[in-house]
C-alpha cells in the first residue's frame, strides 16, 4: 500500500458505530470523505461485508481491523478472504506466532492487501501481562512481537504511540506503523491511557494515525477533522 502524501490521508476514521447508517451518517457529516476508514469487530459483526460496500460507495478505502488470532491454515483462509473483499488493510495478533503470521503473509502475496500485526494491546498494562505469563515489560513484548512480525513478512504493525520510535530505531522503514491512542491538545482523552497528539506521532514516525472520538464524538466533526489536518499540514 502507497504510503499517504498529503497530510488529511494520514487519518483513519474509527467508525465505531453499531450499523451501516450510523456508519454513513459519521462520513457524510465529515465533508469531504477521508481516505481511509476502520471497520472493526462490532460494525463488522453486526453488518458483515456489505457495510465495506455502503462505504467504499462514498470512495473511502477499508482498514478491516478484525484481530485475527487462530491456527495459520485458517488465519490465511481469513487472510484471502479479507482480500477477496478488497479492503486495503487488515489486522492479526502477533502473538499467534511466527508460524501463522507467515502463512498470512503468503496468502497475500499477489494483492495489495497490508496485513498489520498488532503487538500489545493499548489495554493491557505490566499486571495483566504478568497474568498470562508474560513477565517482560510491556515494551520489550513489543519490540519482540515487531521483529516476529517482521520476520513472517509482514508488512506494519499497530501500536501505541510511546513505542513508535522504538520500532523506527529497530526496523526502519521496514514496517509500517499505524498507531491508535491519539488526541489533540483540545480533545478528551477519554479511556485512552498512553496518548500524543496528532503531531508528534507523526513526527515520531506513525505513518497513519487511527482516530474515533476527537472527530467523531465532537459537535461539529467537519470542523474537528479540519483542525486536526491543518495541525499535521503546519
Ligand atoms: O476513539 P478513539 O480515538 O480512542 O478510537 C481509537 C480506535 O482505535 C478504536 O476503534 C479502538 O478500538 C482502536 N484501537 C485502540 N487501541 C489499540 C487497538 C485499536 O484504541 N491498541
């Protein structure tokens, strides 16, 4: 996937919202439809592959952030089918292993689809790491499920943006990093726990930036999104 240029195709819009009309009515209240926006478990379960159609018709294109997380023969069949559908990016949990991160990768040979392994949730702190067994600190885990990602094939991951320039110190311009967890100086931050605003996870190196709430909860979302494009463009 073609990395974006102008600074409004670094916004993913999160449509979090439970149905295709709640979905469209998010876009159509932005103006000018964003480039790209994320589909994930709750709209995509209540509304399967004909909500990506509804919304690809107002000319976005599809994260399809659906967390894959199974044994590899049945992640690449996933993998494929998220293709077929012609979404451009698509998600897996890194802890799956290297085995099924590279059974994903094959399956996407030949399209233009981005698989993106997400790393540590946002959610999950020392303490609940340690409960699964993981003992490391939260960073460390990362970094290492970045460079398992990066081994299968893969070709981004997601994190928080505190662990951007970690990865870009390790991997470069290897993988793309797409990181959720951003607010603006002027916007709530919700239960969002570890953020940077707009700026600074692009200047730390994100190359997309996922934001829901700042624009899709305030009162005007044209002029929220409008403020936050000018703020990458300065
Ligand atoms: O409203 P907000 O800007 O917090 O939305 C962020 C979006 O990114 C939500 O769809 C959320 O589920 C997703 N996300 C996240 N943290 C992760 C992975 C995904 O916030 N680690």
């Amino acid at each position: 996937m073609k990395l974006p240029s102008r600074p409004q195709d670094k916004i993913i819009i999160a449509l979090d919202v439970p149905d295709t009309d709640g979905a469209l009515r998010l876009l159509d209240s932005l103006g000018e439809p964003p480039a790209l926006c994320k589909i994930g478990l709750e709209l995509f379960t209540a509304e399967g592959p004909s909500v990506i159609k509804a919304v690809r018709s107002r000319g976005c294109e599809i994260f399809l952030d659906l967390k894959f997380h199974d044994i590899p023969n049945t992640v690449a069949h996933a993998v494929k089918s998220a293709a077929g559908l012609g979404v451009a990016m698509t998600t897996l949990h890194a802890v799956g292993g290297p085995v099924m991160m590279e059974a994903a990768a094959k399956a996407a040979v030949g399209t233009d689809l981005l698989i993106l392994a997400v790393t540590v949730l946002t959610s999950m702190d020392s303490a609940q790491l340690v409960s699964t067994g993981i003992t490391v600190e939260p960073r460390e885990q990362v970094l290492r499920l970045a460079g398992l990602a990066s081994g299968a094939g893969i070709g981004g991951i997601v994190c928080s943006p505190l662990e951007i320039t970690t990865i870009r110190e390790s991997y470069g311009e290897k993988l793309r990093i797409v990181t959720p967890g951003v607010r603006p100086t002027w916007a709530a931050v919700g239960d969002q726990k570890r953020v940077m605003t707009p700026s600074e996870a692009v200047k730390a190196g994100s190359d997309w930036l996922v934001i829901g709430r700042p624009i899709t909860a305030a009162e005007s979302p044209m002029e929220a999104y409008a403020k936050i494009v000018e703020e990458l463009a300065s």
